[in-house]
C-alpha cells in the first residue's frame, strides 16, 4: 500500500478547485492515474517523490469524508492560504517591512514556507502540507510536515498565525537591510536546543566590516519572553519585504 503522499501546495489547491468542479468523478481511475502523472512530472515536483494514482484517489476519497462537526469546508478556504499579504504575524513590525496590503501571491510553485510550531513556538522550515481543514469557527489550520523530521512530529497549525513565507538570511553586505524595530527570525542557542524564534531589533551598533565579512551587532528582543540577546548578523534573518 502507497504511503500518504506529501502533496505540494500547489498541488493541493489544484486538486480541491478540480473537486469542487467534479465531484464524485476525481475518484475514476483514469482521471486519477492522468492527474498523478501531470503532478509527478511537474518542474515544482523536482527532487519529490512521484505522486501514484492511489494518492490522488486517496486525497479525493478522504476529502468527501471531511464532513465532521469540528470542520466545516469552505470554497475559498485554500484562497486564504496564497494571501499572505494579509497574514502578517509581524504585524509590530514597521510598515515598512510589510507587505502592500491586498498584494496576492500567484505562483506557488516558488513559495517556500516556514511554520510556528506548538510544542516550543518555534520557526521551521515546511517539508509538506499534507491535509487542511476550516474549523468551525473559521480558521484554517493545515497539516504540516517540517523539513528533517519524521511524520510523528506532523501537526495541525493554525495558517493565519503560524504559516508565513520562509524568512531570508542575510550576505554581510545586507546588513544595511535590518533596522531597529525590524521583526527578524533569530538563532537562538538553548541549554538543550538551538531554534529559530521570533525577536525585535532594539539596538544596532554599526561598525566597519572587514575581510571576515559584518562585525555589526544587533541587540534583540525574543517576543516569547522579551529576553534581550546581542547578536551578529549570520545569526539572523529577515522577513520578505515584496
């Protein structure tokens, strides 16, 4: 038996306008095995598994079954997911490392996310969204595989909150790009781990580079705890700004 597929972003919102246009016919085994084949093909695909018919069969299946009272399906319930401009969890950041409001992202393919994860509000890096729901309230929340990690560690996240695109590090000739009061996503070195949080630019101290590369510091403040840590630049990075 094929193992759950780790569909692409892309490929998930492709399969539920096809649902909601077709119905009951996605689950044929020709359309199945024709749909799989374009995915497994698909440039967005390179370096990822090829998608079976058994999949996109399975997806199709499990999709008419999403009838639960904790879920209710939303036609624009995968729309919500492409408009990041609107999903600002850096919504403290200075306007302008926003951005332009009402802005859509139209190429998904090209996407790379990041998700907050539950268990220590860190940031990392989306291997896959396997599987998305619209709780009752409203709210879409997608399964989420984390790159490097097995699929005991998949969980239910909270899109609005907790899925952005992937944060940018910085070469030390950008270090001009981070300002005081910048939400930037810092490395943050545990007694018994090193993770990715959220944290606000309070201080910079420029000073002159050299042959090594930045010599700035910048002091931030985690927002998990609002510890204040002086850093250099390659243990940050920083929120897309188009």
């Amino acid at each position: 038996m094929d193992s759950p597929a780790e569909f692409t972003l892309a490929e998930m919102v492709e399969m539920e306008n096809i649902y909601k246009e077709l119905g009951e016919e996605t689950l044929d085994f020709e359309f199945c095995k024709r749909l799989a084949t374009t995915f497994s093909f698909a440039a967005n695909r390179a370096g990822k598994p090829a998608i079976t018919w058994e999949q996109v069969q399975s997806w199709f299946e499990d999709r008419q079954k999403e009838l639960q009272p904790m879920v209710s399906p939303s036609p624009l319930a995968l729309k919500l997911f492409v408009d990041l401009s609107n999903n600002s969890y850096s919504s403290n950041a200075p306007e302008s490392s926003q951005k332009p409001e009402g802005k859509k992202i139209t190429n998904l393919s090209e996407l790379i996310f990041e998700a907050r994860s539950s268990r220590d509000n860190a940031w990392y890096d989306v291997s896959a969204f396997l599987n998305y729901r619209v709780l009752c309230n409203g709210e879409l929340e997608v399964r989420t595989r984390f790159s490097g990690f097995s699929n005991t560690h998949d969980e239910w996240v909270n899109v609005k909150r907790a899925v952005r695109e992937r944060s940018i590090p910085l070469e030390p000739s950008e270090c001009h790009r981070v300002q005081v009061g910048d939400l930037v996503l810092g490395f943050r070195e545990r007694q018994d781990q090193a993770v990715y949080c959220d944290a606000h630019v309070v201080g910079i101290h420029r000073r002159q580079h050299d042959e090594t590369g930045c010599k700035c510091i910048f002091v931030v403040r985690y927002d998990q705890d609002s510890m204040e840590e002086a850093v250099h630049l390659e243990r940050l990075c920083c929120r897309p700004t188009q």
